[in-house]
C-alpha cells in the first residue's frame, strides 16, 4: 500500500514483476488524490480513500486492510507476500534459484521471514544515487536489523502486526539464504527530501525521519564486517532472542553489526 512513492514503486513493479508476473502484484493506492503511473500497467490495482491519522494510527489501519485482502487473496494463491514498496525480499544469488522456486521449496507452515538488512549509504565513499542503475551497485552498506526481518510471507489467512513485523498469535521463522533489503532510507539526498514534504511532517514524521537517517551515520563510521561470515551468527541471535514486549519478534540485543553487501548482490535489485 502506498501514497506519494513512485521513486520506490517503480523499483518494487519492476523486481516483483520479475520474479512473480505482473499479474500477480496487488498494490493499494492510499487515496484517491492519488495518480497510477503508467508503470504499473499488468498489475492489480485498487486506489482506496485515504486512511486517516497519525504513523501509529495509519499503520494500525493500513496493516488490519492489508491482511484482510491478503486472507482473500488465499481462493487464488498458496503463498502471499506483503511488503512495503521500499521493501525487496530477495533470495542469496549463490543458490542459483528464483524467489519463485526458493518459496516452492520451502516448508511454511504459516509464516516465514528474510533476514533483515537496513541498507545504508557510507557518504565518504558512496555518492549521488542513479535511480536508473541497481540500487546495491551503488549502495553497499547496511545493518543487520531485526526490525526488517518481517514476517512476509504467509502461508494461510492471518493477521500481521504493524508493518509485515510478526504475525499475530504464531512464531517466526528466519529462513536461511533469504533476505529483507529495507531501501527507506540509504540516500541522505532523498531523506532530506522527505523533510520537506509538508504532509509528513503534519503527520509527525519528522522525527521519525530524523531516527531513521541514524543508519546512514552508522553505516559511515561503523566498521563493517564480512557479511558471509556475519549473518549466520546474526540469524542465530534473533532467533533465540526476543524483545520482551513481543515474543514473536526477533531481537539483535540492541547490537549495531554493519556489514559490507558481497557484489554478487549488485545487479538483482
């Protein structure tokens, strides 16, 4: 579901198109201001009235309507993958499989989750973005963070938390060589460029933009580690430990592991 991020839609049509055909994304337009672009032509799109409140109260909305349509979606379909448009779920190139087959393969009982990896920019050595080149050619830094290992893709009619973060009343399970790559803020340009959207920060994002810019600064002064050798320990600690506000959910123990993105990711996304 999205308003106001072509930048990101374009990106989230092309690779799920890809891996998934075109006929098979449903995207929900928050507003009826809103203009479908030209590029989402061969997909499934509904433009909504535009679901009212503050982040909190707009995400609570938007997530109860997304699992709603996604319950619907299960008299079609065997699996069912919510993301946000800024939001790539991504299998490790060294399988050699698709998303498609990856998925096929695997035995979910109701929900499976990526690894999370908030993808960064380091500003001494990354520049101005190309939106016209794939993103992980030019970004190559990110976190492993246990807020973007999502439960994105069920297997049967069940409610998401906030955000595709858990699913309500089941466990999660992080599914090896498969990855969450959060694209939201990896560019301090576009970031800025949020600040100055009138409409978000009515709706208190300002300071939730600000909080977020706090990967970049990580991803430029942390040391970063290799990434082969770090994510199997990082998928082991989210998986034995939780956040004691929500069981279900994956914690890193407030640990900052940034990691260099290997170059066989470059070309995917």
């Amino acid at each position: 579901m999205v308003r106001n991020d072509e930048f990101y839609l374009r990106k989230w049509v092309e690779y799920y198109g890809r891996e998934l055909g075109r006929e098979n994304l449903y995207i929900y337009f928050d507003g009826i201001d809103q203009t479908v672009p030209a590029f989402c032509e061969g997909t499934n799109v509904v433009v909504c009235e535009k679901l009212q409140g503050n982040v909190a109260q707009g995400d609570k909305k938007r997530i109860n309507f997304l699992s709603q349509q996604a319950s619907g979606l299960f008299k079609d379909y065997d699996l069912v993958i919510g993301t946000d448009a800024d939001e790539i779920l991504a299998v490790d190139p060294q399988l050699g499989i698709s998303l498609v087959d990856f998925l096929s393969q695997s035995d979910i009982k109701t929900s499976i989750s990526g690894l999370g990896v908030d993808v960064g920019q380091h500003l001494e050595k990354e520049g101005r973005l190309d939106p016209n080149m794939p993103f992980l050619s030019q970004r190559n830094y990110g976190r492993l963070s246990s807020r973007y290992t999502k439960a994105n893709v069920i297997a049967r009619p069940l409610r998401w938390g906030s955000g595709f973060h858990r699913v309500k009343g089941h466990n999660f399970h992080i599914a090896k060589g498969l990855y969450l790559f959060h694209f939201g803020y990896f560019d301090m340009e576009r970031i800025e460029a949020r600040f100055a959207d009138p409409s978000r920060r009515a709706d208190g994002w300002t300071r939730h933009l600000k909080k977020r810019s706090k990967t970049i600064r990580l991803c430029s002064t942390r040391k970063a580690y290799s990434w082969d050798k770090t994510i199997s320990i990082a998928r082991k600690i989210q998986t034995i430990f939780r956040p004691i506000y929500a069981l279900n959910k994956p914690s890193m123990l407030e640990q900052v592991v940034i990691v260099r993105i290997p170059e066989r990711f470059h070309n995917i996304i």
